[in-house]
C-alpha cells in the first residue's frame, strides 16, 4: 500500500508540473511584442473550392517547349489540364473556348515555372491559375526574363489570371494590345476580365493594355475589368504599372504597391486607366505619381461615375494621391459623354516631398460636363499651401468633410504601418454618410456616421 501511494504522489507531482509548462507556453504565445507585430494589410478571401471537372488532361513534361492548342481536344462542360511542374522554356495556350455553359481551367500540378515567355491566345470562358498543388501559394513562376512574360494575342473574353508570381523581368509581365473597332455590337468588344492574386519584384509594367476614343472612333474598348490582390514592389522606372486607354466599370482593388519610380520623374500615374470604374482599398506607399490618374468618359450617352475611395497613399516624392479628369477628343456626342466623380474616405499622407509641385489629395481638371465631390478625406504632411481638392481647370469640386493635420499623431493616427486610429483620434465618427461605404480598408463594417479617411 506505501508503495502504490508513493507511485501516486509522483505521478500527481508530475502532472502539475506539465500542466504549468504547458500554461507558461501558451503565455509566450498570445503576449506577443510590440516589436513582433506584423504589419496588416487586406488579404485575399479564402480560394474557393474548385468545380467537379467532366473531363482531366494531364499536359507536360516538366521542360521543354510546352503548347496546348484547344482544338486538339474534346471541350465542353467544366474541363481540367493540369500541367506538370517543372521548367519550362516556353508555353503557349491557344484556342480554346468553354463554350455557352463550360469552362476550362488550367492549373498547375507542382511548381510550373518558366523560363521564356507564355503566349495566349484566342482565350474565351478560361481560367488560368496557380492554387492547383497545396503548399505553393503561386504554382506559376516567371523569373529572369530579359523581354515579356505573358504575351496576348487575338482576343480574351471571360478569363482569369490568378496566383502567378513574376521577379526580374526585363519588360512588359502582361501585354494586350486589343485595338478592335468598336461597332456596339458582340465581337467588337473584349469583356469580363480579372487578373488576381499575382506578385511582381523588380518587373517592368504589370499589364500593359491598348485602346482608345479618339473624336468618335472607339477601339480597344475592354468591359469589366478586375484588378485585385497584387503585390508589386521594387521597380525603379516602370512608370505606370497599368495602363488601359477604353475601360467601362474597372475594378481596381485590394492592391499593394510598394518602392516604384525611385529612378523616374515622369508625370507618372502608378495605375493609368482611361473609361470609368472603381478605385478602392489599395496602398501605394513610397512611390513617385498619382496613385491612378483617372481619365474619364463613358462609353454611350448615359454617364457613370469614377469611384476613388478607402485608399491608404503616403509618402510620395512626386504629385498628388489622385487626379481625375476629361479630355475633349474623348466625348463625341451620341457616341460618349462624360464621368462623375466621387473621391472619399482616403488617407493620404507626406505627398511631393520633393516639394516642386503641389501635393494634394485630388487634383481636379475639366470633367466637360461632369461634376467632382470631394469627401470625407484626411491628408497630413503636404507641402504648403496644402489642398484637399485642387482646382486645376473650369471645374470647381464640391468639397466638404475633409480633415488636414501637420502630423499623422495630431491626426490619432497610431502608425504609418497600419494607419489605424486611437480611440480619441478627431476623424473618429465624423464623415458624412455613403451608400458605397460599408466597409473600411481592412473589410471594419462601417457606422452610420463613418471616420473620416480610409480606416475606420
């Protein structure tokens, strides 16, 4: 009996110490420090669970000069090929189309990387992407070309580009240069567009587009285009790191540029999009140009609008956070007219520190028939005399709510990592009322009375 309670006791000694080991670990788990915490910044929302396929092909060798053409297969309903990883010197893609109800998808089984450029072609209802093997967050890699990495040609129609990653490359990483007349009618159009989860370092201009409305000839006219979750970083002349010139309802979201044009004096806008559409929850920090030089006109003879708002722009060495404006060869009566504008709730700080040219917020130019309001910002830091809104030309934007602080402190702003504000911050609760504003950068439903600028 003395011997069985003495196995007991040190058994009983035994597990407290265990149970305190274990209590001491998760403690030094959940208090991180100050030092540790890394910066937030938007995500992408969970990868979807992929369809049920009706018929697989398995595609590749891992090197070589890798070509799909599509009519070379049986299409028709949900369609996998999944390329085998490995390296590539070459890959080209051409024709094929998921048809009325179908869809194709190309995927990667392990790491596809490249070498040499890909060519697409000829592309309608396919998906192209990189979330195809567990583990590999980008399963399309492009690395160290001295030309372009992704060359389109003829047309795309509801297509989408996800999970590549792109790093030194010596041009363009996406060129489509679509130049069909535009007649209103189906074929003179390419439409429905996303390019999604991609990283760019040290790369030239992330998609380098085409179109135009010159005086009442349309071409290259591109509906509905999506732009989301990029990070692109380290590129000393690129200029703009995407560029369209006829554009109805872009999307451009959820983006993060960082360290561009440090070696360009360009009248640069980092995003250069000519039409209509959304610009919102991006960050552009450390950069020279307009986060997006918005170049407005509509398409047909009833308006839509430019939407700038919940962006995070600072530290600038060149030029304001945003520009809109209109050109004359633009609008043709009967044929296109022009934008409304709606800039808020961005945050927007130490702009044109280079100091020979005015930093504002927005710099407003002739929208030739078009009105500006102005919302709802908060800007810190710029060179004197300051301006929210800057009147460039005839145009006088309406301007209310807008809030200016010498520092990002005396604006309750914690930090230049995150941007969020104190509990006593003065933006706090104090914005006018949007439909559009239901979430703030970082997806915080909005109140009713929303802060001032792009955290809420």
């Amino acid at each position: 009996m003395r011997k069985d309670s003495g196995m007991n006791y040190i058994f009983f000694v035994l597990i407290i110490l265990f149970a305190a080991c274990k209590k001491n670990e998760t403690s030094s788990q959940i208090l991180p420090t100050q030092a540790d915490t890394p910066i937030t910044a938007p995500t992408p929302p969970p990868v979807a669970t992929g369809p049920s396929y009706s018929k697989t092909y398995e595609v590749g060798t891992g090197s070589g000069d890798l070509v799909i053409n599509g009519s070379a297969y049986t299409l028709g309903g949900t369609v996998l090929f999944k390329i085998k990883g490995g390296s590539y010197k070459s890959i080209k893609i051409a024709n094929v189309d998921g048809g009325a109800n179908g869809l194709v998808t190309f995927q990667n089984n392990g790491l596809v990387e490249s070498t040499g450029e890909m060519r697409l072609e000829n592309l309608n209802k396919v998906v192209l992407s990189g979330n195809g093997t567990s583990g590999i967050e980008k399963g399309f890699l492009f690395q160290n070309i001295g030309y372009r990495a992704i060359q389109v040609d003829g047309t795309i129609n509801n297509f989408t580009l996800q999970y590549f990653a792109f790093k030194n490359i010596g041009d363009n990483v996406i060129t489509y240069k679509y130049e069909t007349a535009y007649t209103g009618a189906e074929g003179s159009y390419s439409q429905n567009l996303k390019f999604l989860n991609i990283d760019c370092d040290n790369t030239g201009q992330l998609i380098s587009g085409s179109g135009s409305s010159n005086n009442g000839v349309l071409q290259g006219f591109i509906k509905n285009l999506e732009i989301a979750y990029v990070n692109y970083q380290n590129s000393p002349k690129v200029g703009s790191i995407v560029w369209f010139g006829n554009v109805e309802n872009y999307d451009i979201h959820h983006n993060t540029v960082n360290n561009v044009n440090t070696a360009n004096d360009n009248h640069n806008g980092i995003f250069l999009m000519n039409g209509n559409g959304q610009f919102h929850h991006n960050r552009i920090s450390n950069h020279q140009g307009n986060a997006i030089r918005a170049h407005s006109f509509t398409v047909g003879s009833t308006p839509k609008d430019v939407l700038i708002y919940n962006n995070i722009v600072f530290n600038s060495r060149k030029y304001s956070a945003f520009e809109v404006q209109g050109f004359g060869y633009s609008i043709t009566p009967g044929k296109t007219t022009y934008v409304n504008a709606k800039i808020f709730n961005n945050t927007c700080g130490s702009l044109n520190s280079s100091n020979d040219w005015q930093g504002n917020v927005v710099d407003v130019y002739s929208l030739f028939g078009g009105k500006c309001n102005v919302f709802n910002n908060v800007a810190y830091n710029l060179p004197a005399p300051y301006v929210i809104a800057g009147q460039e030309s005839d145009l006088i934007p309406t301007s209310s709510n807008n809030f200016y602080f010498k520092t990002s402190r005396e604006a309750g702003i914690i930090d230049e990592n995150n941007f969020k504000l104190t509990e006593n911050s003065p933006l706090k609760n104090k914005g006018i009322a949007e439909p559009l504003l239901t979430t703030d950068f970082y997806g915080v439903a909005r109140a009713s009375n929303p802060s001032v600028g792009a955290v809420e």
